[in-house]
C-alpha cells in the first residue's frame, strides 16, 4: 500500500479536520464574538472540500486504485455523490444558524466545529469498506449530533432532545456493534470484501444474526420504522437549523451506509436482506403517513415525512439492482433540497416579537398575511407529497420504477397506496394556509439570506427541476456502477 | 511448578477477595477488595500470556472503573442498610434470576463438550503473529495498518470534549476573581485622594 496515495485519497477529511483544529483555537481564543467568523471560513472549507471531491464523481473514480489504507476507506465515485449532499447540507446549517441562535442570545462558537466535524465523520461514513471504519464514523457523527441538539441548553426542549438522542443514540450504537462482532466471528474479517469472501458459500445463523443486528443499528440512524420513535422529540426539540441539519446529512450518510454495507458486503447474499428490508421500507412508509396526520406542530409533521420518505427511498434498496440504487440517489438529493426548503420556509415563520412560530393552526391564512412563505410551503408539501409536475414525483417515480423493473409488484403497489394516505396531511397544510380565515400571527422581516436559500431550494423542486433529471440520473449512474463494480 | 502455585495462589486471591467484596458491610471496604480482585484476574492473566489484557485489567479497570465506584461510594450519601433491605420481598426475583444462570452455565458446559460453533476463519490480519508478543503484535498493527482509524479515534475523543465544554461550561459573571494584572498595573496615585473634608460632611469618592 502507498502512503501518499492513502493521504491523497483522503484529502477531504484532511481538510476539513485541519481547519477545524486551526477554527477551534480561533474559538478559543477569539470565544463567541468569533463565532460569525468560523462560521464564514467553516462553510468555505467545506465548500472546497465539496471541490475536492468533485474530480473523483465526474471522472467516476472506481476500482482498487481509489481504495486506501489497506481496503479500509473507499474514495470512488459513489462517495463523492454522497460527500457533495453532505457538505453541500452542512454549508446550508451553517448559514441557517446564526440568525436563529443570536435570537436566543446563545450563538456559541463550537457549533460551526461540531458541525465539521460531523461532517468528517459522515464522510468516513460513506467511504467506509471497513466495519472499523463504519462504526468510527458513525460515532463521530452521532457525539457531534448528540451536543448540537442539546447546544440550546437553557431551553428545556432543546436539552431533552439532546438527552433522549443520546440514550437511544448509544443503544443503537451497542445493538450495532453486537451485530458487527457477529459479522466479524461468523465472515472472518472486518474489511467488506474480506465478509463478502467469507459468506459466499451462503450466510450462516450466525452471519444472519449479525446482519439482523447490524441494519437495527443503522434503522435507528436514518429514522426507519420500527426505530424511528426517537426522531419526533428530536426533531421538535431540537433547534430549527440543528434539525435542517439531521434532516438532511446523516440521513444521505446513514443511507449510504446501509448502501455500501448490504450491497458490497452482504451482496451475493441479496436473498437474505432483501424481506428485511421490505418490511422496514413498508413500514416506514405507513408509520410516517398515519403518525404525522394527527401533529400539530409542523417540525413534528416533517419529523414524521421523513419517517416516511426514508420509508421511499428504502424500496430502491429493496430491489437490490443497480436501477434502485440510482434511483435512491435520485431520491435523497431530491429530498434533501425538500428538507432544506421545508425548514428554511419554518425558520422564515416568526411572529411580531420574532419568536418562531412552529404550530399549523397558527399558519392559517398565510397566504394572505405571507404569500410568498406561503406559496414556498405549499411548494414544499405538495413536492413531498409526490404530486406531478414537481420535482418530489421524479423521486418516487424512479424508485417505484426500479421496484417494477425488479418484479416487486407487490411493494410498489402497497407503497403508491400508502403515498395516498400520505398526501393527506401534506394537503392539510396547504388547506390551512390557503382556506382558513387568517390567524394573522406571522408578521416577522426574514434574513435575505434564508430568503436566497429558499428560492434555490424551491426553484429546484419546481417542475423546472426536471431539466435536471438526465443530468442528476446520469451522475447517479456514475455514482452506483462505482458502488456495484467494487462487488 | 512456580507457575502452578503463581496460579492457584492468583486464583484464590481473586475467588476469595471477589467473595469477600459482595460480603464485607462497609461499601468502602467492597470497592478496595474488589480492587484487589481485579490485580489478581491481571495476575492470572500474565500467566496466561495475555500481558496486554493484564494491563488494560489494571489501567482501566483499577485506574479508572474503581476509583470512580470509590468516589460514588464516598461522595454521595448512600444508605447501604436501606439499599439491603425488603430481602424476602425481592427473594423470589433473586431466585427466578439466579435459576436462569444456573441454566445458562448448564447449556454452556453442555455446549462445550458438543465442539466449538463453525466461526469464519480468520485472514491474514486477524490471524495470531508468531514470536511477537501481544503487545507488540498490537501497537504494531495500531500505529501502521489501523493508523488511519486510530487518528479518526482521537478526533472522536476531541469532539466528545468540545462537546462537554459547551454543553457545561459557563462564564459566571457574579463571581469576584481574582485578577493580579489588573492589581499590578494599579499606581498609588490613582488609587489614594487626598481630601480636606469640611467639618460636618461626608466625602464622596
């Protein structure tokens, strides 16, 4: 193995861990007076870390020369895709958060670090072909996610979310890593091809076993049912940006993840999964439509839409092809651009005094009173919903398309008529905007940049959105034939 | 033959002390044999040739697990008599628990004598290195093929301390320190008046 080679490989990481030992004494030193300022070179460090890992997605980096560190870390072009959506996710908290925490009087310095570092980690994440390497990223992720919800620490809701993350978090993380000595007894080794190798003559109950534990670890992190209770509370008590941020990042990471563990380790084993996987994404699909009709707060209500649409994205999994996993990634970067236009637009709803306005009966009327935040939410609900001419529909258009394709009738069909009971409360929304008799208290001036963020986000969930398709298809094509060529 | 008598003197050390840790009243007196127990399992362990395991046994366990139990016991106000009390009441779950055990050791002796479960064989990494202690085996694995992980590690650790700083700690405004700076740079000139007070009034400073 090359040592500069593995050092290049890495070079994002580097970068942005770097920066972040250099702003952390900044913080030090400069306390949160500075704290604007890490914020300004933090998002350009992770804007050139996304430059850097650019070359590796459009060139479509594949094969054992983008492999470093001994097979334990993969920079190929599915990594890159993944590394954009989290970066990119990560820039965006960063210019979401300062206006919401000097509201509160409680912009600290290290929230930009923490951000960063979650990032690296998330990252590692996504390159991982190690379960090492899997599990350090992961908990690099989860510390920093775990001190950002609970980084209001004044505010009661804000510490119970941090404090119930972290109780789950670490069940999670004790669940996942029994499932992984499991893998490791029962394949041999820790490195993805070395458990591909190892259970190419057919899983035993023990392997079986370890799979079965390890996707309940790694079901937590991305919110899937039956380990999604979590993310309501969090989601709810967490600070707005902080909860723009889990919305989007770990999600992309976590799925990831899940891509590169069962589609590179446990790929000639699809048989085994593929039922679990099913179910998770069916169920995650329900759960999130039923749970959210009944929410009156709207981070609740995007809490549960992403239960569910975690639930949509899984049934690319489920075909276990590499039409589904494109689609997947087709899936989540239109997704992310939902999330953050979702809470973008909720950041933008304050009342008089500038508090936040998070509960639904409160937005009756805003078309009226706020036709544009207004006209941005309704864009929003009706993209999740998955209703046609926006960009949402594409989403689960490929998915389903994939699922169809691999002959999964059944589960395509189950999960349109669940989509169905999901367009219910999306809808609901939109009604108590547009037909209620204005509540009239939303009345607060919003931040130009909040307002810039939401019209890109908006503008590409628009039915102009489609211009993109062949182009964001093609590089999700790029992305998974790297995933399916390290086999 | 003096590692015959190095074990059984390790081993009862270790049975006795372990005994004597849940029998002894005094919670302080458990932590310390306790504590003792844990230098004679290191013990057993060097004779076995795991010296990496010993030390870790003695680091963290003695080092860190045990002094922390000896703070908790000394630090907090405890009442170990109430703690032992409802004996008969909490009889039954003791026994339903100490049944399922019995049990347990059961089906494991049993499943021992049956053979070993069919484990993955090991590749060449995991595989045990000729000639090399095991110490060495692993600080040589560590700071070479796992470098970049071992890195990673202490990242980790550095988050987990940024993050108990900002969620604990706080700058206290109603507190007088002490600053020797500020009382250093001060001159006598500006810190004596002299004043000529009239009589019958006050001086204002």
């Amino acid at each position: 193995m090359d040592w500069s080679q593995s050092l290049r490989l890495i070079a994002p990481e580097e970068t942005i861990t770097v920066a972040g030992l250099v702003l952390l004494l900044v913080a030090a030193w400069g306390g949160d007076k500075a704290s604007r300022l890490i914020s300004i070179l933090a998002s350009v460090v992770l804007v050139g870390a996304m430059v850097l890992v650019a070359p590796a997605l459009c060139g479509q980096a594949m094969g054992p020369e983008t492999s470093a560190f001994f097979g334990q870390f993969k920079a190929d072009a599915f990594a890159s895709f993944a590394k954009i959506l989290i970066y990119g996710s990560a820039v965006i908290t960063l210019m979401l958060a300062p206006r919401y925490f000097e509201r509160f009087n409680s912009m600290r310095a290290e929230f930009p670090l923490l951000v960063m570092f979650a990032s690296v980690g998330m990252g590692m994440m996504v390159s991982a072909t190690d379960l090492l390497t899997l599990y350090i990223g992961l908990e690099m992720m989860s510390l920093a996610s775990y001190v950002m919800a609970a980084i209001l620490r004044n505010d009661g809701r804000s510490a119970e979310a941090g404090l119930k993350y972290f109780v789950l978090g670490s069940l999670a993380s004790g669940i996942l890593l029994f499932g992984m000595s499991l893998t490791y007894g029962f394949a041999g080794s820790t490195s993805f091809a070395g458990i591909s190798a190892g259970v190419s003559g057919g899983l035993s109950n023990g392997a079986l076993f370890g799979i079965v534990f390890m996707l309940a670890g790694l079901a937590f992190k991305i919110s899937a049912v039956p380990f999604h209770m979590w993310t309501p509370d969090v989601y709810e008590g967490a600070p707005t940006p902080v909860t723009t941020f889990f919305a989007t990042a770990p999600k992309v990471a976590g799925l990831g993840l899940i891509m590169r563990v069962l589609l590179d380790a446990f790929g000639d084993q699809a048989a085994a999964w593929q039922q679990i996987i099913v179910f998770i994404s069916l169920a995650s699909i329900v759960v999130g439509a039923l749970g959210a009709i009944g929410q009156k707060n709207i981070k609740r209500l995007m809490a549960y839409s992403s239960i569910n649409n975690v639930g949509f994205i899984l049934v690319g999994l489920a075909t276990a092809t590499q039409a589904g996993a494109s689609g997947m990634l087709v899936y989540v970067t239109i997704y992310v651009a939902m999330s953050v236009a979702g809470f973008t637009a909720i950041l933008m709803l304050k009342d008089e005094n500038g508090n936040y306005v998070e509960d639904v009966p409160m937005l009756a009327g805003l078309s009226r009173t706020r036709p544009a935040i207004a006209l941005a939410l309704a864009t929003v609900m009706f993209s999740l919903a998955g209703i046609p001419p926006l960009f949402g529909f594409w989403g689960k258009f490929v998915v389903f398309q994939a699922a169809v394709q691999a002959d999964m009738l059944p589960l395509a069909f189950l999960g349109i008529a669940a989509s169905v009971i999901g367009a219910f409360y999306y809808l609901k929304v939109v009604k108590v905007m547009y037909f209620d008799e204005p509540a009239d208290v939303v009345k607060g001036e919003s931040d130009i940049w909040h307002k810039a963020i939401l019209t890109i986000a908006c503008v590409f969930i628009s039915p102009l959105g489609y211009l993109l398709t062949s182009w964001l298809g093609d590089t999700a094509n790029k992305a998974t034939t790297a995933l399916f060529a390290a086999l | 033959m003096i590692h015959v008598i190095a074990f059984y003197l390790f081993a009862v050390m270790t049975v006795a002390s372990a005994a004597i840790t849940i029998l002894s009243r005094n919670p302080v007196h458990s932590v310390l044999w306790l504590i003792l127990a844990f230098f004679n399992a290191a013990g057993l362990m060097v004779l076995t040739g795991a010296e990496f395991i010993a030390m870790l046994l003695v680091i963290v366990y003695v080092g860190a697990v045990a002094v922390l139990f000896l703070f908790v016991v000394m630090m907090l106000d405890i009442d170990f008599a109430e703690l032992r009390a409802g004996f008969v009441r909490y009889f039954p779950l003791g026994a339903l628990v100490a049944l399922v055990l019995l049990a347990e050791m059961v089906l494991g002796i049993g499943a021992y004598r049956v053979g070993s479960i069919q484990l993955g064989t090991p590749d060449g990494t995991a595989a045990v290195a000729e000639g090399v202690s095991n110490t060495a085996a692993i600080g040589a694995l560590l700071y070479s093929r796992y470098l970049f992980l071992f890195e990673a590690a202490g990242i980790i650790l550095l988050v987990a301390m940024i993050g108990a700083i900002v969620l604990t700690h706080r700058q206290r405004n109603d507190t007088r320190g002490q600053k020797i700076s500020k009382q250093n740079a001060r001159r006598p000139e500006e810190a004596t008046v002299n004043v000529k007070p009239e009589v019958g009034k006050g001086v204002t400073l």
